[in-house]
C-alpha cells in the first residue's frame, strides 16, 4: 500500500487512473455487490480524498525516507568507488522524483516541493560532479532538503 501512490494505473487491468478512483472502487456499487462475507466501505467522496492524500503521505514520506538513506551511505562509507555512488545517487535520485510527482497537482504537502526540488537538484548536480569533496557536500545539502521536506509532510504542512 505504501507504493500505491506512485504505481497508477491501478489493479491488474490498469482501468483506474486515479488514486481517488482507486480509494473509491471499495465502496462503490461493484465492490458493494460481492458477497455479503467480503466488508464493505461506505466512504463520501471527502473521504475517498482523505485516504487517497492519507496514502500520498506515506508514500512520500517511504520515498525521502529511501532517498535520505542511500544518500547517507555515500557518506558514511568513504571507500564507495564512484561507480557504487553513481547508483546510490541514481536511486535518491529516482526515489525524489518520485515524491516529486506523487505531490504535483494535489492540494497537500505543497511547502514540501521547494524543498524536495532543491534535493533533486543538488543530487542531480552531485551526479554530474566526481570532485569527492564537492560530491559530499552536494550529498550532505540534499540530505538536509529531505529532512526539512520530511518534516513538513510528516507534520501535514
């Protein structure tokens, strides 16, 4: 479920485009119908939104949290040949993007964008630079951009 928000389209037969959608199937009249053994959800349309940005969260929160920890391995591990940061950074890098575009166009967690834009550039920057000492310090910058995003989406700014 963490991964939900960055994974559309939705179930097995990519037919749902939306995240809401997606929420809103398991109390729509289909789902409703299954037999009477299967719970049933009988969720308005707010709070179809509410689980949708509930899940948005989380999955931006599991992509910095991802990114923050292969950046942190480029600096803790000093003897990483630049080919094994190369990958790092392309992971943080992916996994920013991906936060990136779970929050573009929602109405939630917009002061974390700034934030989350400043740590893809400085990643993509550190991928761009093999100076090991401006690397680390690209690294270390784009670290402190996803705590402070973190921050504001863990605290629902």
């Amino acid at each position: 479920m963490v991964e939900a928000a960055d994974t559309a389209p939705f179930f097995h037969n990519n037919v749902v485009q939306t995240l809401k959608d997606a929420v809103a199937f398991y109390s729509g009249a289909e789902f409703l119908a299954l037999p009477p053994a299967v719970p049933k959800f009988d969720f308005t349309d707010a709070e179809n939104e509410l689980i949708a940005d509930f899940l948005r969260g989380i999955n931006t929160l599991q992509n910095i949290d991802v990114a923050k920890r292969e950046l942190q391995e480029i600096l803790d591990n000093k003897n990483d040949p630049l080919g094994e940061q190369d990958k790092r950074l392309q992971t943080a890098f992916e996994e920013t993007q991906d936060a990136i575009d779970v929050l573009t166009g929602q109405d939630i967690f917009q002061l974390a964008l700034p934030e989350l834009n400043t740590a893809r550039a400085r990643i993509s920057q550190a991928q761009l630079n093999t100076d090991p000492a401006q690397r680390r310090a690209l690294v270390q910058q784009a670290i402190s951009s996803l705590g402070t995003a973190r921050d504001l989406v863990g605290t629902g700014s």
